[in-house]
C-alpha cells in the first residue's frame, strides 16, 4: 500500500499561497526541474501537498503559460476542436500553446458556451438548435418567403416534429401501462 503524500497534515498550509512560497517553488524548479511532484515539497522547503505544488506551477506559474484573453482564431479552434472531441480538455489544450486545461475549460464554461446559445447552436452537438430551425421555417412559411430549399427543409422539420410527437405519444402510452 502506498504512504500518504502528507506525512503530517496538521502541519501542511492550506489556502493561499504566499510570494514567498511562489518564489521558494520558481527558484526550485528552476535550479533542479519539476521531477518528482511528491517529493519536492520537502526538498524545495515548502510546507504544502505535492499536488498542490503541481497544480499552482501548472496553472499559475510556469513562464510559458499564455496570459491574457483569448484571441478569436483561439476561439474558433477551441469549438471545433470540442465538436470533435468534446470535453477532452487537456487534449484541446494541447493545440494552444501556453494554454492549460482548466483555463480552457473555464473559459468554455463561461464564454464559448453561452456564444453558441445565442447563435442558437447546440453547445453539445453543434448543431443548430432543432427548436429554432423549425421557428425559422414557420415564419418564413407564413410571410411567403420561402425559397426552393426552405421547401425541402421544412418537409423534413415536419416529419421530424411528427416523429417527436409519435415518440412522446408512444412513451406517455408506456407510462399508462401497470
């Protein structure tokens, strides 16, 4: 069985880090490298867990983390990248150099996701939202505005509103049955 990272939890901090604790963990990654997250509490004179050393260099102080807001190409790149591979933050992160990926999924959460709601696309399939293509089609339907297209597309939202319809009659009649 594996011995606890913190040996003595009574004395370990918690919370905030200090300026002094930053610089005590710079000045020691600097001189020997991140090597062992476990070990270099101790060895760097720091009264903190491994992990928590770990996560403040990885996201705080590492000197090639990008500061600042994201540009737009980030941000195109950042749901493309999600549509393919959803929320595998890290791997996105990988294609933004000097990103981490909790900043990127942060600003996700924050931003991204919210832009593409008010576009009125899915932020979980990227598609454009079913509820509002069909709004679309019907006010073009009743201002005669429809071209060639709209014609065919609006057949196809219809069958798919009356499939939806037979579905939830279908799943009510479930719910009826003892």
């Amino acid at each position: 069985m594996r011995k606890p990272c913190c040996d003595n939890k009574e004395e370990m901090h918690k919370g905030a880090w200090s300026k002094q604790e930053d610089q005590k963990l710079i000045d020691y990654i600097t001189k020997h490298g991140e090597g062992c997250w476990r070990d270099l509490p101790k060895a760097a004179g720091l009264l903190r867990c491994g992990k928590s050393c770990r996560l403040r260099w990885m996201n705080y102080l590492n000197p090639n983390l990008k500061r600042g807001n994201f540009s737009e190409d980030e941000d195109d790149l950042i749901i493309k990248l999600h549509a393919l591979l959803g929320n595998r933050w890290s791997l996105i992160a990988g294609r933004l150099p000097g990103r981490t990926d909790n900043e990127v999924k942060n600003y996700w959460n924050s931003y991204l996701r919210r832009k593409l709601i008010k576009m009125g696309i899915d932020p979980k399939n990227h598609r454009l939202s079913h509820y509002l293509h069909i709004k679309r089609l019907e006010f073009l339907q009743e201002n005669n505005t429809r071209s060639e297209n709209d014609g065919v597309i609006f057949d196809a939202a219809s069958s798919c509103a009356n499939k939806d319809q037979q579905i939830t009659s279908s799943l009510l009649d479930l719910n009826s049955l003892p």
